[in-house]
C-alpha cells in the first residue's frame, strides 16, 4: 500500500530571521518564526552577542537536557509565567518536593488495572457522539471535528479522573480554556524578552478575564466536593483526602483548585488534538482508513471496545503514533540553563531558554527518511525499537514525562475505533489546516470534515 504524502503546510524561513521579523511570525505562529537549520542541525542558537535562545533537536543532547543532567535544566519561568494564569501551582507547573509529592499523589489512578477500567467510558463519550451525528441521519454532512473531539475527550475526563463535572461548567471551561490560549504567544513572546508581566499587549484583557472566570470555577468545583458525603475514590477525592507527608496538613484548597484545572486542562485538549490531526490524516488516506476498519471489524466486530481488544488493535496504534508524530499536540517544550553549558559545540550561558521543539525533531531530515511522508510502518515494532527514545517524544521524556500518556494511547484508542466502525471521515479536498502552535497544536481554521454515518 502506497503511503500518502502531504505536503509541508509550514515553510520555514531560509535564514534566522531579524528580531522584528521574528517577533511577527512567532506572534502568528511559533512554529513558522523557526528557521531551515533547526530542520537540520543538531543545536541552533538565535541572537547576535548573546544566545536569546536555543533550539536542541537532536536525541543524545535532549536526553543529557531531561535525564542525565536535567538539575542543570529545570523548567523556565517562562512556562510558568504563562501557564500559572489557569492551572496555578499544580503538577504541570511546580517543581522540587511540592512537584514529588503532587506526582505521588496523582500517580495512582493511572495505574494500568484503573486505566483499563475506563475503557467503557471512554467508548460511551465516543458512542454518545456518534449517536449525534446520526440524528442526521444517514446523509454525508460537514461538521468541526477539532470541537467534536474537544467535547468526547473534555467528557472522557470529567466521567473518569475527575468525576461530576457538569455540561454547564464543562461548557464554561472549554470556552475561557480557549479564550486564554487565543493570545498567548503574545505573552510568550513578552516573556522570551523578559518584559514584566504588566507588558500590554492584544489579549491581555480577555486572557485575565478567561484566566480568573476558569479560576472561580475551580474553586466552586472544590467546594461542592469537600461538601458531598460520598466522596468517591477519583483525584479530586484523594486530594481531599491527602496528607504533606512531612507537617501531616491537608492539601491546601488552592492547589487542588490548581491540580483539578491542570488535569482538565493537559488532560483534553492534547487528546482531542491527537485524535483531530489523525481523522484529518484518515481522510486524506482513505486507505488507511480502511485498512484500520477492517482491523477492527475482525477484532470487535461491530460490539463496543472493550479493554481486551485495545491491545490488538496494532495498525491502531501505529497510525496514532504516525499521526502524533507529523502533529504532536503538544509541539513544543522548553527548559532553561541554571548556568553556562557546552551543548553539542555551543556555548551557552547562564538562564538561555533551551527550546525543545518537537514538532521539528519528529520531522528532523537527518533523523527520518522522507519526514514528511505519512507513513505508520515507521512504527512496527522492530523499527520502532532502534529510535531513541528522544527521537519520538509526543508526552517529552525523563521524571517529567506525560503522567497521562498510557490514559491518553487508551483513550485515542478506544475514541478512533469506536467512531471508525460507526462513520466514514472524508477530506473536502480543499481546506490544508496549517498547525498553529498554541500550547497545543490547532489546526488553523478548525477541521472541518465530512461525516458519512455507517
Ligand atoms: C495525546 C495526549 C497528550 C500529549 C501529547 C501530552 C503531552 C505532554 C507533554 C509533552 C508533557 C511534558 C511537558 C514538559 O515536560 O515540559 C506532559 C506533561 C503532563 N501531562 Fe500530558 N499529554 C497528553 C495527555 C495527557 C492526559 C490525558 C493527561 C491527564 C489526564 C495529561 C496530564 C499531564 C500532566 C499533569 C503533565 C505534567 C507532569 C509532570 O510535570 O509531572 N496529559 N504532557
């Protein structure tokens, strides 16, 4: 079967280009201020005297950056300055003890027997759509798919991690979630250039707004569970009932405030976008898409998935993590030097942001043949198993890896089949989304595709 090829919807400029030139096509969209060469070399570094920042694609130095020396390369101020807005000092943001006690606590509910328990919920969210889609009828309609999986992914948490969160909050969070991302790489880029956090710029307003509207509601949310007597055993349960291991206190209510916007936050909107860009592949790769039908036809038949059949699903799960690989949802991470380091040949000083740009590493040239080219062979198992674990890094790596990754592959999983054995995705042969970085990576001009209910 011929892989489908897609051309780059990103050129990236020939040359580093000039601060200001940089400054207005990073504000549109990080991913197109990033020049050729980090598609080519191990290391770039952008800045004339002193290195404003730098982009490490290549898999032995991101693994000395998260793993071997990762003390030396913490988490920036720059991720927290942008992202404590909406999810405080939660998991995602914090550091040092607070983060190890946060990770202890959290860790639980994604051991491999409580995923496997989420299954039927996860394939309910998914049937719930389909259901939708057939009030239709059987007629082929146009629909937004990145907001329909917005919705299934945003359900999938709020029925299994964090229980009894209602459509009208649901509906709340998932508008001012966006409404505070619209802006952001204007405050990213405020940040790079270490302006104060009083920097105006376009957004500002409507991110604050956003930002204190999603905060009250976190703190409602808290409120109405520490009053309800039958608590029940998800993570906002054990938040209340959590203890500092060293002063014996509970969890004050601010951080399981900022835990339960952390985990509903990192916990849809990268899943929704994982499945978005995959239907999108699909429907360009009619078959592909039937390859995976018949895959699980002859597993599933046409009966809900259930946790047995996730894991005989391989072409699945080669495609998904095809898909991630051309458009990972989250595409970028940064770090940032606690003192001067020698990186592949670079010198760089003391507090240089280090840009992790995952996007890039996945479609590196000299780490993928013909990177642009979908292709999800690249992932049976003994291709797979000679990458570095850098090298194909959608939920980053080291202590600081995605603790929702094994949630998420269950869960985009359980979502792709279920709508696969129940409509056809079929591209209008016009709209080529460019992916936009924006915490997560949006298809510019939403996704919109055909259904073909089956
Ligand atoms: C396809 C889906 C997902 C992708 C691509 C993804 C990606 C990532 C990445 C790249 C990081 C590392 C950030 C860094 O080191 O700077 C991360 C961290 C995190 N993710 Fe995910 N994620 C996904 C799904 C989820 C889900 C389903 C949850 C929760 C239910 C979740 C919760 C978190 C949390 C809490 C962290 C911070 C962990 C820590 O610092 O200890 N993510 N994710």
């Amino acid at each position: 079967m011929a892989p489908a090829l897609y051309p780059p919807t990103i050129v990236p400029p020939a040359r580093p280009l000039p601060l200001l030139s940089f400054l207005r096509r990073f504000i549109r969209n990080p991913l197109r201020a990033i020049p050729q060469s980090v598609y080519e070399e191990p290391v770039v570094t952008y800045g004339k005297k002193r290195p404003l920042l730098a982009w490490v694609t290549d898999p032995a130095l991101i693994e000395t950056i998260l793993v071997k020396n990762s003390e030396q390369f913490p988490k920036t101020s720059l991720d927290r300055r942008v992202l404590t807005p909406i999810v405080g000092n939660g998991l995602l943001t914090t550091e040092g003890d607070s983060w190890r006690w946060q990770r202890k606590l959290a860790s639980p509910p994604f051991r491999h027997t409580e995923l496997l328990s989420y299954v039927p919920a996860m394939a309910e969210a998914a049937v719930e759509r389909v259901r939708q889609w057939r009030d239709h009828g059987r007629a082929p309609f146009a629909t937004d798919i990145e907001a329909a999986m917005t919705d299934v992914t945003f359900n999938v948490v709020a029925r299994t991690i964090l229980a009894g969160v209602r459509t009208a909050e649901g509906d709340a969070i998932k508008r001012t979630s966006r409404a505070y991302l619209d802006p952001i790489s204007w405050e990213v880029a405020a940040s790079m250039l270490r302006y104060p956090e009083t920097y105006w710029h376009p957004g500002k307003a409507r991110m604050r707004r956003s930002a204190t509207e999603l905060r009250s509601i976190m703190r409602a949310l808290v409120a109405e569970r520490r009053r309800d007597t039958s608590p029940g055993n998800d993570l906002i349960a054990r938040m209340l009932a959590a203890k500092d291991p060293e002063t014996g206190e509970p969890m004050p209510e601010e951080m399981i405030a900022d835990n339960l916007a952390t985990f509903l936050f990192a916990g849809h909107e990268t899943t929704a976008k994982a499945l978005t860009w995959t239907l999108y592949i699909l429907s360009r790769a009619p078959d592909w898409q039937d390859r995976l039908r018949s895959e699980i036809s002859s597993v599933i038949g046409d009966r809900p998935i259930t946790s047995d059949a996730i894991g005989k699903l391989p072409t699945v799960s080669r495609v998904l993590k095809e898909a991630m690989r051309l458009y990972p949802p989250a595409p970028v991470m940064t770090r940032i030097t606690t003192g001067e380091v020698s990186l592949g040949g670079k010198t760089l000083p003391k507090s240089t942001l280090i840009v992790l740009p995952i996007f890039i590493i996945h479609r590196h040239r000299a780490l993928w043949d013909d990177p642009n080219r979908f292709d999800p062979d690249r992932f049976l198992p003994e291709r797979e198993a000679r990458y570095p674990r850098t090298q194909f890094m959608p939920f980053g790596y080291g202590q600081r890896i995605c603790i929702g990754s094994s949630f998420a592959m269950l869960e985009a999983t359980a979502i792709l089949a279920t709508l696969l054995q129940n409509a056809r995705f079929e591209w209008d042969g016009k709209h080529v989304p460019e992916p936009v970085s924006r915490v997560t990576l949006r298809p510019k001009g939403g996704m919109p595709l055909i259904v073909r209910p089956l």
